[in-house]
C-alpha cells in the first residue's frame, strides 16, 4: 500500500511536469453553462472571486461537491447509523513485527481495525479501526491521536503501543451512495464527488483514479473532434456501474463485520485469519482493491458482447511480454496502452492459415491508414515460425503466452481502448471492427 501523501506528491508533480500546477486553497462557490461553455466561481486563498470558463467542468470536489449540486445530481446519502471510523497514517511503536508491505487485522464484536505497514520511514503505519460511535454529540473531523492509541491498544491487545508523528487523520461517522449520474450537461464527476463509500483500504482512492484514466482519454477525443460528446456518456455508465458494485460490497463487509448473523461471527473470524494468509486469496484481493481485475463487459463501449477464448469485450487486457522485430527487444502488452492510441492487436498462432494472416494485415492496414492519427495496428505473432510479411509493428510471442492462456483461435482481432481494455475482440478484422470505429470515432473529411 503506497501512502495517501506519496499518492498525491507523485499526482502532483506530474501534472507540474506538463505545465499545470495544482491550485491549493481554492475553492468553487458557483456553477452555471451558458453559451456552450462551463463556467466555474472559484475563490481564491486571499478571498478573491473569478470565473473560469472552459468546454467542460470535471468535478473533483469532493462529497460537497458545489458543481454535483449546481446541476442536480445530488444524492440521498445512507448512513452507517451508530459507528465512527478513524483512520491515519503514523508512525506506532508495538511489540507486533510487521515487515513493509504486511499488516494485522483485527475483528471484534461491533469493531474491526486494520493496521498496514507502509513503505519509507520505519514503522509507519496507516490504521483503520471502526467502532461504535463513543462521540455521538462530535461532528468535527479532526483526529484526537490520544484517543486513537487508546483503540490500538484495546483492540491490539499490546498495552504498550505507543502513536506518533502523525502526517494526517480524520474521524467521521460515515455515509455512503452513488450520483444517478457521472455527467449532465458539460459537468463530469468523478472521484468522491460520483461516490461516497468508507475509506476501506484506499479502494475509495484507486477508484477515483481509475474515474480519472477512463475519463481523461475520452474527454480529449471529444475536445479534439476525434469523438462525438457521446462517447462521454459511456464514462459515466461504465464507471457509475462499478461505483454502485463497489458500493454494495463495501456496504455488506460493513455489516458483515459489525451486525454479524449468529453463525456468521464464529465462522468470519475462523476463515479470515486463513484467507488473509493464502497467498492465492491475496493476490484475489490485491487484484480487486487496485481494480486491475475490473471488467466493463456489457457497459458502455462493450455494451454488445463479444468474445474470443477467454476474453471477452470490456476486460483489461492481460500482461504478456514479448520481443519486437527486427531489434528483438522485450516490450510488454501492456505498454502498447498509452492512454491516447487505439490498438488493432492482430494474434496469428503458430499454426495460422498464410493467406488468411496476410489478408488480415491488409485488412488491419487499411484501418490503420483511415484512423492515422488514433488508431495503430499491431502483429502479434506466435510459435518459433518467422511472421508473416508486414510493413505494421510486429511483436513475436514464440511461446504462445496469451493464445495459450486465453485459449485464442489460430487467428484473432483484438481492439484495445486507449486505457488498456478491450472494445471489440473478434476473429476476424472483417468481423464488425470497421462499423464500430465509424460509430464511435470521428475521421476528419479529406483536404479540398
């Protein structure tokens, strides 16, 4: 787990990098649309107002979103009656050896706590622990870090734990729901402005980055006249789905944890001291909380269905490495994906039809050459043979890594998104891809 100020220092720096600093201390007040543009109110730390105008308004705000309200897309928040929860990063000195990238987990009756190693400085930790609310008339959200070594300490069962430096906290009673919808108008909201869930292993954060990398993509399609603004409404119907899933499973540990049924208690604290040393079962939940095993099948971009072997359309695509020709230098999948390029992965196994390969590189080709600007086509070939002839990037993959795991036809078209995720997988180039990049991309009309 990477702390939360690393996260934001490494966010930070790069958008610095490509000239665009962040703006602390300043807030939005007003939201309208007029003239086809978003226009913001913002206060600044010196308590001077300006409007900024711009195409679109991505709204980062956070749960009070003023943005979320000015354009009706507030929503009734639940809340999780009768608890508190308190988190930090610090640094704790107990007697519970913890190597960096390890941590404890503690269940009790109507309490839970979580305590993770953290990377860097020694002994820093970033502590989760849930309890009745013992503050009931206490709204405020700073974190009283006597009180949070009294819980290590009750719950640990180490009377000698002692917290420090304290980088940051907070203590809250906890709501949680989801906005009816991610955008309206030429407002898109992402992040804790989308969705409210309790902060559970950082899943609120990687959900909010992944909010960022499936919008930033589009919105600069859109921007740039590469896409039609419908292109954004997938963001939202692909991202709002899996805001809700992770709302509903969070919400059911919740109350798995606190309000357990009368066979469930004896059975959760059985099985999770043995879940949460299974390597398999860690990798499950590694895969999980990161999102990397996020699928948007059947939404947005992938609403129509398709498969081939084990993939299927909305899948992230897997990792495979491979070597590229002539140089044989190894290249990850993976980094084909670089959040701005289509990518038309043509898979030839070993035992693959000539003819067949050949006309589908032609086939590739000619997409390639109406779509230059956003579109790049890729041969992925297999076995030990030499590949087919072709003027396209061409990987080798001699041992057949991913024909072979995905279980794949002897010939296969994969059309990757931009974020990595595929749109259209099909056995053929013929089979559909042309009708789906003409729906969804824009090619400029030829000069004169």
């Amino acid at each position: 787990m990477a702390p939360q100020a690393f996260t934001e220092h490494t966010l930070s720096r790069s958008l610095a990098e490509a000239g665009l600093p962040v703006e602390y201390n300043t807030e939005a007040i007003a939201y309208t649309e007029a003239d086809g543009q978003a226009q913001v109110r913002v206060r600044r730390a010196d308590g001077r107002e300006e409007t900024l105008a711009a195409q679109w308004a991505v709204a980062a705000e956070g749960a009070q979103s003023v943005i979320r309200h000015s354009v009706g897309l507030d929503f009734e928040k639940k809340k999780y009656l009768g608890y508190r929860i308190r988190i930090a990063d610090v640094v704790a000195d107990w007697t519970l050896a913890t190597p960096i990238g390890q941590g404890y987990f503690f269940i009790q009756e109507k309490a839970y706590m979580g305590g993770q190693r953290l990377p860097g400085e020694p002994n820093r930790f970033y502590f989760y622990i849930l309890t009745e609310d013992d503050e009931p008339d206490n709204d405020a959200h700073e974190l009283d870090l006597a009180k949070m070594q009294q819980l290590v300490r009750t719950i640990s069962g180490d009377d000698q734990a002692v917290l420090s430096d304290l980088r940051w906290g907070s203590t809250s009673r906890y709501s949680h729901g989801v906005a009816a919808a991610f955008r309206k108008g030429r407002a898109l909201l992402l992040g804790d402005t989308a969705k409210i869930v309790i902060p559970l292993f950082g899943q609120g954060m990687n959900y909010a980055i992944h909010d960022a990398w499936n919008l930033a993509w589009k919105l600069t399609y859109v921007v740039r006249g590469q896409a039609g603004e419908p292109l954004l409404d997938t963001y939202s119907d692909e991202r709002r789905n899996l805001a809700r899933q992770l709302d509903e499973r969070i919400s059911s540990t919740f109350y798995l944890i606190t309000e357990p049924k009368p066979l469930q208690a004896p059975a959760l604290r059985a099985a999770v001291p043995v879940a949460l040393s299974t390597d398999a079962l860690q990798k499950v939940a590694l895969r999980s909380m990161t999102e990397l095993s996020l699928t948007y099948a059947g939404l947005g971009l992938s609403a129509e269905k398709t498969s081939v072997g084990q993939l299927q359309a909305g899948d992230r695509m897997p990792a495979v490495w491979t070597k590229q020709l002539p140089e044989c230098s190894s290249i990850n999948l993976l980094d084909l994906f670089d959040g701005t390029t289509w990518t038309l992965l043509l898979v030839h196994r070993a035992g693959a039809d000539a003819a067949q390969c050949h006309a589908e590189i032609a086939a590739a080709s000619a997409l390639q050459a109406r779509y230059d600007a956003v579109l790049r086509a890729v041969v992925l070939s297999g076995g030990p043979r030499r590949p087919a002839a072709s003027r396209l990037q061409t990987l080798v993959d001699a041992e057949e890594r991913l024909a072979r795991a995905q279980d794949l036809p002897p010939i296969s078209a994969l059309l990757v998104r931009p974020d990595g995720h595929l749109a259209l997988v099909a056995e053929r180039v013929a089979a559909g891809l042309a009708e789906y990049l003409a729906h969804w991309l824009t090619v400029p009309a030829p000069a004169g």
